[in-house]
C-alpha cells in the first residue's frame, strides 16, 4: 500500500488529504511523490518525540536516565529515524536496497548522505554513530557486522553488515500488532510481484557463514517471527492464492 502526495491523483478523497510537513520533507528529499503506508505512519508517531519524550521510553532512558533528553537531541534523533525507515524491507525489518538476488545490505555513509538530501545539513560521521549508539543500546536496531577474510591479501575486509530494527521500537511507538502483521504480508506480496529478494547476501567464508546462521536466529528473536517465514525465498508464485486467502 502507498500514500500519494495528491498532485498527480484525481481521486478527490486522496487529493484533499494532508500530509504532515514530516513527511512531505522525506518526500522530497528523495524526490518521491508516494511512500508505503508503514513508513508514513511511522514517520508521524515518531514526529511525537520532539514533545513526547517517553514515546520512545526505552530511547529516553539511554538519552538521560534522570531526566528528559534535551529537545534538539530529540528532534535530530527524529530526523535519524526518518531516513532509516526510509530503507527499511517492511517484511521482514531489515535494513538495504531489494534486489533480484539478494537485499544490498545499506552501509551508514549512504544513510548520512540521505540525511543531507532530506534535511539540507551535514551531519558529522562522529554524531551518525553516537545516535546509532544509542538506538542500539535502546534495543531499537541491531548492526550485524560482515566482516571478510581476504585469502589473498590476509586481510580482513569490512563489507555493509546486516542491520534490522527490531518489534520493540514498533511497539512503543503504538503499531498494533495485528496492523503491523498484515503490513509484513502484504510487503512480501509486492516483493514478489517484483521479482525482488529481500534476503540477506551470503558470503563465502566459514566465518561469515557462521555469523549469518547466528545473526538470524538473533533476528528472528528480535521480530517475533520464525526463521524465513517473511523470506521471498521460499515465496514463490505457486504460494501466492494460499498465502492470499
């Protein structure tokens, strides 16, 4: 499902909704005119921290345990969450780009440059991290990290580690769970529509192999549901009318 901005659809109910300034400010960074419907939502509840601290309760605490977190941290804080949600598989939770064959996982640097795209400001790599940190520390977002050994070289070489936010960061912002249930679905119908993966890349190494058996099981924990059961691999067109109805 995708929400149009109303500049290009006749439908008179679409066309005389408004649209936050939140959103719309995502919107145009990204030179978009729709969004899904997960992420709208999204980006309005999470607008609500800047005046609502304990909206994000378990972040308030990691910010400040005695007392509220100041206003701009907040606010900036917002503005981080805005463009992770903008990467975000709806299915499954994961962090990075659909693709045929996998899900390219999304590397920091690309999500500060889309923070500069949509809010036309810089923001220092030692401030991104220092956010992320505390999203970690919240339990809202796990960072997996893929790191490779270079046979040739012997060398370890650092490739975009897995990332996902987790049901936890959902929750507190107030999606029901059964809303949230059906959104996953309908996420994976389109992908497979599109013949797009969201499946995480694997790697050749023994080592990596092992840490990608482990990430998912910690994933899976993480968003309440079973190991590839919001997987396209195992989703194929002759699932479809069972997986529909």
């Amino acid at each position: 499902m995708t929400v149009n901005l109303g500049r290009e659809c006749p439908n008179k109910k679409q066309s005389s909704r408004s649209y936050s300034e939140s959103v719309r400010d995502v919107l145009i960074g990204l030179g978009k005119t729709k969004i899904a419907e997960p992420t709208r939502r999204f980006i309005d509840k999470v607008s609500g921290y800047s005046s609502k601290p304990y909206l994000l309760k378990s972040l308030n605490e990691v910010d400040c345990r005695q007392r509220d977190s100041q206003k701009r941290v907040r606010v900036r804080m917002i503005r981080v969450l805005s463009v992770i949600i903008t990467y975000i598989d709806w299915s499954t939770f994961r962090l990075g780009v659909a693709k045929p064959k996998e899900l390219d996982p999304v590397k920091h640097a690309s999500m500060r440059k889309r923070y500069a795209a949509i809010y036309g400001e810089e923001i220092p790599e030692s401030t991104w991290f220092r956010y992320i940190d505390k999203l970690v520390r919240a339990g809202y977002l796990h960072s997996e990290a893929m790191d490779l050994l270079d046979k040739e070289e012997g060398k370890i070489k650092g490739v975009a580690g897995y990332k996902w936010l987790t049901i936890k960061l959902f929750k507190e912002i107030g999606f029901k769970a059964g809303w949230l249930d059906s959104q996953r679905q309908q996420a994976l119908e389109r992908l497979c529509k599109a013949k797009l993966s969201n499946s995480w890349p694997e790697y050749g190494s023994k080592l990596s192999k092992q840490k990608r058996a482990d990430a998912l099981n910690l994933e899976s924990y993480q968003t309440e549901s079973n190991q590839g059961q919001f997987e396209t691999h195992w989703y194929d067109e002759d699932a479809v009318s069972w997986f529909t109805h």
